[in-house]
C-alpha cells in the first residue's frame, strides 16, 4: 500500500469514526472466512459498517478526535464494526453470532461509547441498550399514558359525587317507600 493509498484510508476512517455513535472492536483472526462473509452480509443488512485495518493506520485516523481513547485497545488484527445512528445495532449482531457461533474464534476487544472505553466483554454490554425505535415506542407510550391517567384522576371526583348522590337517593326511595 503506497503513501497515497494509506492516507485515504486514514481519512475514510476518521470521517465515518467520527460520524459513528458506538463502536465495537473485534478480533477475527482465526474466524474462518465463510464465517466472517455470514457475520459481514448480517451487518450489511443493518447498515452497519465493518473495517479491519492495520492499529497504526487506525491510531493515525482518531488521532485528536474523541474517539482516541480506544487507542488502549488497538493491539493484533482489528476490525471496527459500527453503526451511525443506532448504538446498540452492532453489539447486538456480534451478541447473537457469539451465542449461535460458540465455537468461533472471535474475539471482542472492547467497545467505545460517549468518550466511554469498554474493555473486553464489555464491548458486548451495548447490545442491552435499547435501540432507537425501542426508546421511541416507550416515549409514545408513555405520551398515550398520561392523558389518558389524568382524565381518569378527573373523573374520579365526579364519580364518586355521583356515587353518593345516588346512594342518598336509593336512601329516600327506600324511607318514603
């Protein structure tokens, strides 16, 4: 790879790392290559981004960018997996593969968050996150839900009043009757 080459992954990298709300990095040295295509053509389906590149075109890459405190993970064969808008997207499709695939060879390095460094296993715990369509659906719930709780806190008075009159009611009937 000449100078030229290698400066336009660097760049590549760092504009679509910079753009990236979570990463996962991975070993998948040792991961046979029929394994890896399956794992690959999984995040292609999400839209989420995978790239093994050399740690030291990757350090070039998110150097002075939020993103350089994973550098402490950047040792061996690397491939950064990412999504740009769900954070939890690719956790969760290397969660699955792992528990399907428990023989295999991949390795988590750890993972990266908010300027947060998830070490090893860790990396994994961004597949517990809830995705954004998830975090939507219980806001829409919730929106539903309060109308329609503090109608029933209005009504309760009412209905209790209306209780009361009737039971002075039935009362009266049954003294006159």
């Amino acid at each position: 790879m000449n100078k030229a080459e290698k400066q336009q992954v660097i760049d590549s990298l760092r504009g679509d790392l910079s753009q990236a709300v979570s990463i996962v990095l991975t070993d998948l040295s040792g991961v046979d290559v029929e394994t890896v295509n399956a794992l690959r053509a999984q995040f292609r389906e999400q839209n989420i981004k995978c790239q093994v590149a050399k740690n030291t075109l990757i350090r070039l890459a998110i150097k002075d960018t939020p993103v350089e405190a994973m550098n402490t993970l950047l040792g061996g064969p690397t491939a950064l997996i990412w999504h740009e808008e769900e954070p939890a997207a690719a956790a969760k499709i290397l969660k699955t593969f792992l528990k399907e695939n428990i023989n295999s060879n991949l390795s988590i390095k750890g993972g990266y968050i908010d300027g947060e460094v998830l070490v090893e296993e860790d990396g994994l715990k961004l597949a517990d996150m809830l995705g954004k369509d998830e975090l939507r659906a219980q806001m829409l719930g919730l929106i539903e839900q309060v109308p329609g709780t503090f109608l029933a806190l209005l009504n309760t008075p009412a209905r209790q009043f209306l209780g009361v009159l009737e039971a002075k009611k039935k009362q009266l009937e049954d003294g006159e009757g």
